[in-house]
C-alpha cells in the first residue's frame, strides 16, 4: 500500500476529528437533534449532525488526493444530492418518498453523468439496449437499496460508523490486489472521515449520523463498488463481493422488509426487531457488546469476499457456515415472527428435542399427510409413470449433436493487469455474440492498454504487438522502440492503464498499400494511468487507432495521438 494512500485515510480522519465536535456543537444550539421514536434507546440531547463532518472532511481529502474526470465529478454531484437530502430531512423529516426521489436522482446522475453502471449485466435473447435499460435499473435499486441498509443499522452507538469502516477497508484491500489505487484511494478517503466520526460516535456516543451521514455513506459504497470492487468486471463479481462484505445491514434490511410483509406495517414504520435490537434486548448484551458482535460478523463476511480471491472453496464454506449461524439467530430470536423456524425444525428431525419446532406440528406438513391419504393411489401411478419414462428416455437417447466452437484468435498478453483481463473477458463475450462493434472496440482497447501499459514489461517487449497487423509488426516495433519504449527501463513506477473510455468508433477512410480492399475502422480510445505518466507527462491520453478486418479478425494497423 503506497504512503499516499495511507496518507489520504490518516487526513481524513485528521480533519473529522477536528470537525466533529465543531459541528455537534452548532447543532445542539441550532436545535439539529435527534429525536425518539420506537426504534430510537438514546436518552438526553445529542446532535444528529455528525454526517456533515464526514462529509466536510471527505471533500477535504478529495481535493488534496483525488484527480477529477468524469466519473469522479459524477460521484461527488451524487454524493451532494443524497447529503442534501439527508440533511434536510434530519432538520425537516422529509417524507418517505420525497426521500427516496432524492436518492434516485443522485443515483441518476451517477448513471447518466458518470456512465457508472452495473458493468457484465447481459441477458441472452435480449437485444443489447434492452439488456443497458436492466442493468440501469439495477444499478438504481443498488444504489437505493445499499444507501437504505446502511441507513437501517444506524441503531447503535459506533455500528453504522464502525460497520462501513470494515466494508470500506475492505474494498480497499481488495482494489489494491488488483492495482486499482484509484478504488482503494476513495474507499480510504472516506472510510478515514467516518473513522474521526466513530471516536466520538462509540459508546456513549455525544453525537450521531443523522441522515445526512447514513445515507451519504450508503450511496459511496454503493457507487464505490460499481467501480468494479477491483475484480475482473462481470456482474456477479462486480455486486456479488459488495453483497457478502455487506451482508449484515443487507440482510437485516430484507429481513425488516419481511417481517414488515407479514405484519402488514408500512417499511418506513420504525421497530425494535432489528439485528442489534435483538442482540441486545433479547440476549440482553448491551450496546458495546452488541455492536462489536457486528462487527466481528462483518469482519468475517469481509473476510470471505478477500478470501475467495485466493482461495475460493475456503471462502465458500465459511460463508455457507455464517449464513446458517445467521438463519438460526433469525430464528431463536423471532426477528420475522414466531412461527418462522423452517431451519430449526428441520433440525429437529434430527435431534428430537422437545424444545425445539417439530415437522409435525407445521401446517404445510399436516396438509400434506392428509392429500397423500386421500391421493395415495394417484401420487403410486405418477411415481411409477415417471420412473418407467426414465428408463425410456435413457434407453432411447440420442448421442447429443456437437455444438460449434468457437475459436478465439486474439492472444492474452503476458501478466496482463485487471484492465486487460477485464477487457479480454469482455472480448471473449463479444465474439461468441457476434458483437462485430464491440469486438473492434475491445481490440483497440486492448492493444493500447497493453502497448501504454509498462508495469507488467520486460525489458524488450512491446505491448499490443500481438494486436497489430502482422506485417506491420517489424515497422511498429522500430516505431515503438524509438517513442514510448525507449527509456521504458528507468522508471521506478512504471505506468500502468487502469481505465478506457470508447469516445469513438466509426468507419475509416483511410488505406494502407497493399491492403485497399479490407474495411477500415477508426477507433477513439481515452486512457487513464495510475499517476501521471511520466513519459506522456498525462494523467489522461487520447488515441485513435486504426483497424482493418481480416479472415473474421480485427487488427491495428495504425495509432495516431489526439492529444496536440
């Protein structure tokens, strides 16, 4: 981890530190306080203005460590809308729906402003822009939905704070194992402002979130995430690692929304049959032990997201053991109602303990003994009739007709970064769909993330050269020797591209000798390095890249920089 990363979390945390108590005190004498309700245990005055803080401090911490494009001054637009709305609603309590309007329109400009979208969402059979208009209203209710959960588990003193702390860390550990310091450097960002706040917000805490804070802390790991969580990009990577580091305020979300469901209450009704309520009214363990429950619950989910990059068996049967822990305390505890406790009879099938549900007593079970009495002789005769169409099928099946392969005859460069991997995925799925667009545009990608790309280089290899057209391979190696590659060895941190933008991708009038008769395609391509490049001296560069079509094939026949 570089020291500006850790730098960035040791400000942040510096100025919310400073901050806090500033604004708690502003707050209590502008009558900014939490009230109580049904869901609420704290007692005296306290201010509820503790977001501002993380926010102040956050934007603090952007300006000094940050480098702004598009999708930044997205997320910050975004984080500035979901503030205001939780802020006003913290003075004036805003209406559930009003509420959510704001959340949707941050989410909105997210999407729109910032292209920021759950990336690998495809549906097969369904035509690309009706598979975009999905995946951008998935990303909406991600980004809702995550922004709400956090919301939901600020109960506790410290369990909100100290909660997205862990998940942020996490993401940040986990962006950094992939190379991508940009995620790592936002999630620590923010998570050293809510750090600040969480020395002040632990028990007994003298000031709180508010909305402002919950909901602004839900919508940045929310969007954080969409940035692809620093895995290979595809739509179970990109929310599946977010959903098990976020389990414990998921879960108790869904779990509120059902029991609400059968208790037919509105979800916006506050109750005390949360997850930390529960730990601490039923089991009686207080707030300091209920709250680090969670947080060791947390660190353990967290644990299995980080683990399954290394070890994906392990990762797997602990989360399996953890979500059965989690069903049993659902359950011994009544979270959704008494008569829930589907797991615990089935174990008492079992164990045969008079303490526990038994089958018997459940209704589904009754009715089913009382149809199977009725219908013994018709449920014989359906047995029977499948198992004799069994037998009948697999005597008489039909050797299965060799489906085409597909043969991939683009190249994986050696010790390829995410970008590349992520790129190269995409290509893959591309050719397979008959994506003719895509796949010239994932080329051109490809190649100049790999040819500007030089942390991953040995000494005398060109990146992209497998893209380019090969007899123009010995002409573009000289070029590159002579440009960019010359003095490739004397960096201490090399460049490396970490993100693409297509800005183009139109017909091309141009032709090379020789080669008059093939299609030509111009392909824009927008660069963006880990640090400013050295070589370029940019953070961001323009190219366009020139590719014909050959034998069912793109391959680069020319760059040109659009940068002046």
């Amino acid at each position: 981890m570089s020291l500006e990363i850790c730098l960035s979390f040791v400000v942040t945390f510096i100025f919310s530190l400073i901050l806090v108590p500033i604004v708690g005190k502003v707050s209590k004498k502008l009558g900014i306080i939490a009230h109580t309700n049904k869901r609420t245990i704290h007692k005296g005055i306290i201010a509820r203005t503790g977001g501002y803080a993380i926010y102040a401090s956050f934007l603090i911490g952007t300006m000094i460590f940050l480098k702004t494009d598009i999708q930044i001054n997205a997320i910050l637009i975004g984080g500035f809308i979901i503030f205001l709305t939780g802020f006003y609603d913290d003075i004036h309590d805003l209406s559930p729906k009003l509420k959510m309007l704001g959340q949707v329109i941050a989410a909105l400009v997210v999407i729109i402003y910032g292209d920021i979208v759950l990336k690998g969402f495809t549906l097969p059979f369904l035509p690309d822009s009706i598979s975009y208009a999905l995946a951008i209203l998935v990303t909406i209710l991600w980004i809702v939905g995550i922004s709400n959960a956090i919301n939901l588990i600020d109960g506790l003193d410290g369990l909100c704070a100290g909660i997205s702390i862990i998940v942020l860390v996490t993401i940040s550990l986990t962006s950094l194992t992939y190379g991508r310091t940009d995620i790592s450097s936002l999630s620590l960002l923010l998570a050293g402002a809510i750090g600040g706040f969480l020395v002040y917000n632990f028990h007994p805490a003298s000031i709180f979130l508010g909305d402002c804070g919950a909901l602004f802390i839900g919508f940045m790991i929310a969007v954080i995430s969409l940035l692809g969580f620093g895995y290979k990009s595809s739509s179970f990577f990109t929310l599946g690692a977010p959903i098990v580091v976020l389990m414990v305020p998921i879960m108790d979300t869904f779990i509120a929304i059902i029991r609400r469901k059968v208790h037919h209450k509105s979800f916006s009704e506050a109750d005390r049959n949360h997850l930390h309520h529960k730990l601490m009214f039923s089991l009686e363990l207080g707030q300091t032990k209920s709250v680090l429950i969670l947080y060791t619950v947390t660190v353990l989910f967290s644990l299995c997201s980080y683990l399954y990059l290394f070890d994906k068996v392990g990762a797997t049967i602990l989360f399996v053991a953890l979500m059965l822990l989690f069903e049993l305390f659902v359950e011994a505890t009544n979270m959704i109602d008494r008569k829930y406790k589907p797991f615990l009879t089935i174990l008492n099938i079992f164990i045969k303990s008079e303490y526990l549900p038994s089958i018997k007593d459940t209704k589904p079970y009754q009715k089913i003994i009382r149809k199977a009495k009725k219908r013994y002789a018709v449920i014989l005769i359906i047995v029977i009739g499948i198992v004799f169409s069994m037998v009948f099928v697999l005597n008489h099946e039909e050797k299965a007709i060799p489906q085409k392969t597909i043969t991939i005859e683009y190249v994986e460069s050696e010790n390829e970064t995410s970008l590349m991997s992520d790129i190269y995925n995409q290509l893959v799925t591309a050719i397979n769909r008959g994506d003719k667009k895509a796949e010239r545009q994932l080329v051109a990608a490809y190649f100049v993330s790999d040819y500007y790309t030089l942390s991953n280089k040995e000494e005398g290899k060109i990146g992209g050269i497998d893209y380019f057209y090969a007899d123009k391979k010995d002409d573009f190696t000289a070029y590159a020797k002579q440009e960019y590659y010359r003095d490739n060895q004397q960096y201490i941190n090399p460049p490396e591209v970490i993100r693409y933008d297509i800005l183009s991708n139109v017909p091309s009038y141009k032709a090379l000798s020789g080669l008059e008769d093939y299609s030509y395609y111009d392909v824009k391509v927008q660069i963006t390095f880990n640090e400013v490049n050295p070589i370029l001296n940019a953070l961001q560069y323009t190219t366009t890249v020139t590719l014909i079509e050959k034998d069912q094939k793109f391959s680069v026949v020319a760059m040109e920089s659009d940068n002046g």
